[in-house]
C-alpha cells in the first residue's frame, strides 16, 4: 500500500506540469482571442403547471435561482385528457431531459416525458403502479436520482376520497425509461399518515425530506439513512417560520453550498422561496419569486453546471462608479442601481458568431441588449437573423485607455457602444469623449 500511494505521488509529480502548460496556453488563447468566452454559468430549469392550465406544462430559466424568465410555454401538453400537475424534471444518463407529472385527479398512473433540448417536448409512457391496497388517487411524483445510481419517482398514494396520501417511491429496474420495468410502491416509513408532495434530496449518506402535513397544512422535515426510511421528523409545525397554506416543496443546492426551498403559497395564491446556509437547521424569511408568484403552480428546479456566459458589472471609463445597466427596457449608465441585478449581465458566445460575444440579462433571462435604430434595448431574443447580428459584438481593447474594453457592433465594426446623456446608443466614435466613452470595465 505505501509502495503505491508512492508511486501516486511520484505519478503526480511527473504529470502537474500538464495543468500548468494547459493554464498557460488558456492564458495565451484569451489574450489572443480578448473575444471569446471562457468561464461557465449554473443554469436553473423550472418545470410547472400554471393557474390558467393544469393540461399545459411552462419551461423557465434562470441563472441565480431567483429571477426565472420563460424559455417555452406551453411547452408540452399530454395525450388524451391527461393533465400535467406538478411536473418534476430531471436529466438521465442518456443524456435526455424527462418530466414525470400527475395524470389526473383520479386515478393509478403517473405520466413521463422526455426532451432533446427542454423545448421540444414527446410524451413517453405512462407508468400504472399497483399496490395490495386499493390506489384512488396518485399525485405529485418527484425524481430522485440517488447517489448508487439508482433513478427513483417519490409519489404520494391515496386509498380514496383524496385522503390518507402516503408518501412511496418506485424504482426503475433498467436505464430505458421508455420501456423499463419498476419496482412495486414501498412505503416511506416514518411519513404516515397523511403526508403529501414529499421532495428528498440527500447528502453524504442521510436523506432529507420535505413533506407537507395534510393536517396542519406546513411543510415539514425528516431525515433518514436510507431512502425508504425510517424517518424522524426534525422539524414539525411552523418550524421554519413559512407560516401553513404551503405545499410542493422543492430543494436545490446554489452555487455558494447554500440550499433553496421553494414552495407553492395555495392559501394566498403566491409562489416563494427561502433559503438555509446551515444544512436545514435555520431559514430566510420567505420572498416571492418575482415575475411568477402568483402564476405558476407546483413546480420543481433542475440545476445544471457549465453553460458558457461570465456575469460581469460593466463600468463607465469617464463616470467612474456607473455602470451599464437596463431600466424599463432601456441600456443606460447610472451610478445607483437597484436592483442591483440590473446592472448584471451574462457575457456570452456571440449570438450571430461565436467569435462575438453578447450580453445576456442576469434578471431576465433570454433578453439580450439589441441596437435598435441607434439605441441600445433590452430585448427578448426572437432568433431572427436580425436580431442575432444586432446583438452581437466584439471586444477591443479600450478606444481610451487599452488595459478597458470597447465594444464594436459584430458585423459593422465602426459602429461603438458608447454612452451619451447617460442614455447608451450605438454611434461611429470620432473626438476624445467619444473614445471615452465607448471605453468600460468588466468587474466580476
């Protein structure tokens, strides 16, 4: 054993100059290419049913878990007169996107979906469960991808009269979710009676999970060290300080370790959000998710790393502490914004080439800023050609200092980003306060 863990680090030692000439080239690639686009973006996928449809399933995006803007709605509606309540979104190993949803109000069936692209949208199969008990009612099916590998739906079953629901999990038996055999329903000991929209996530080796009480009408928490149970309850009642009149609870992890939990507000027809820094033990107050409180309907959040864009502040060179930002539509420069998500955009591959770059809003995702006649908007990409080159730029070195930036239209580059009268517009640059400024700073 120490032979080997020797040789480990003599393999070590020979092979960390690889990282570091990979490091330098990188370096070498983003001097040469100031254009390009190098760092990553979490993205964060929504799936829910709305107030006005329970037959039409919404797609949304963010990129902080906070601000969701449409991707595509309705994205998918179910054969027959199939519903799809509480859609629950995942990505499989075979690289497809599948959403798992309540079929009806009545009945023994959850239904599945899969998606390319989370746009275009095919109904796969309905799965029936059946258990020695009689199944009246089957609501609210969650995914859980369990860290042995194993692809499981959480769903809470009801003998009748939309009573007694009891939290069970079924596990697919293959990896071909269009044709796999599942496990019979098991129980979640410990999460009965009467528990509903049971969500589990887990770390290390202990299960959490967040279910609503039936009876009390708050969303609760248990752990376990199996997914099957048994649960104790860790946090009963108004534990969290949420308040009753909740149900569809979701988690995801963000980017800085934190945890989100968001949950539908039925009893005052509202959608929030809270979050704990202390693995479930404390929370924040609950916010709105703003834009959808109110809209959508029990919905679940897929998370994924990796997506090309780097969130940056874009500072004035000659209004130094005033940054490009978006109000009411419009690209402006000021020197107080609030939100300050308004002055945050993703910079990323440039829409008409990918030797351009373009600015993504961080709060409205899928707006970009555009040139329309001269001015610079905020608006919704249509994927027309002409929208792409009028959102496409290229990064220069800075027309009044070379350690800033400029920003030069793609496809006429003697056109600039610039400020005037703190509107910002797209103009040839001729004196020195024109070079100034079309002249800014990216700040992380």
């Amino acid at each position: 054993m120490l032979l080997k863990r020797k040789g480990r680090v003599q393999s070590w030692g020979r092979c960390k100059a690889v990282p570091l000439l990979m490091l330098g080239l990188l370096i070498l690639y983003t001097a040469a290419f100031p254009g390009s686009v190098q760092a990553t973006t979490s993205v964060y996928t929504m799936t829910a049913f709305t107030n006005t449809s329970e037959s039409n399933m919404y797609i949304y995006e963010s990129y902080n878990a906070k601000h969701y803007g449409l991707l595509k709605g309705p994205a998918y509606t179910p054969p027959g007169s199939d519903l799809i309540r509480d859609p629950s979104v995942m990505k499989h190993t075979d690289g497809l996107y599948y959403v798992v949803y309540t079929t009806n109000w009545s009945g023994h069936t959850v239904g599945i979906a899969s998606s390319p692209d989370k746009i275009n949208w095919t109904f796969v199969r309905n799965i029936t469960l059946s258990t020695a008990a009689p199944i009246a009612h089957t609501w609210a099916p969650e995914w859980f991808m369990d860290t042995n590998g194993s692809v499981n739906i959480i769903v809470s079953l009801s003998p009748g009269n939309y009573e007694n629901f009891k939290p069970h999990v079924i596990t697919a038996l293959g990896s071909n979710l269009s044709s796999t055999s599942w496990s019979a329903p098991a129980l979640l000991a410990g999460l009965a009676p009467n528990y509903i929209d049971t969500f589990v996530v887990k770390t290390d080796s202990t299960y959490h999970a967040f279910t609503k009480n039936e009876t009390t009408k708050n969303i609760e928490y248990a752990t376990a060290n199996s997914l099957t149970g048994p649960y104790t309850f860790k946090g009963t009642g108004d534990w969290a300080g949420w308040g009753s009149g909740l149900e569809g609870p979701a988690v995801v992890q963000l980017d800085n370790g934190s945890w989100r939990i968001y949950f539908d507000g039925y009893a005052d027809h509202k959608y929030y959000y809270s979050d704990s820094a202390d693995n479930f033990l404390s929370w924040s107050g609950k916010q709105e998710i703003e834009g959808l409180s109110g809209m959508v309907r029990h919905m679940t959040v897929l998370k994924e790393p990796g997506q090309p864009g780097d969130i940056r502040k874009l500072e004035s060179f000659n209004e130094r502490g005033s940054f490009i930002r978006h109000y009411f539509y419009q690209a402006r420069i000021d020197d107080s914004v609030n939100p300050a998500e308004d002055a945050q955009f993703r910079i990323v591959p440039g829409l008409a080439s990918q030797e351009g770059i373009s600015f993504e809003a961080m709060n409205y995702p899928g707006y970009f800023l555009r040139n329309h006649n001269g001015n610079i908007m905020l608006v919704k990409n249509d994927r027309s050609t002409a929208f792409r080159n009028d959102a496409t730029f290229k990064r220069v070195n800075g027309l009044a200092d070379a350690g800033w930036t400029s920003y030069a239209l793609f496809y006429n580059p003697n056109l600039y980003l610039r400020h005037s009268d703190q509107m910002l517009r797209l103009q040839p640059i001729v004196t020195p306060m024109d070079k100034s400024d079309a002249t800014f700073r990216e700040i992380n």
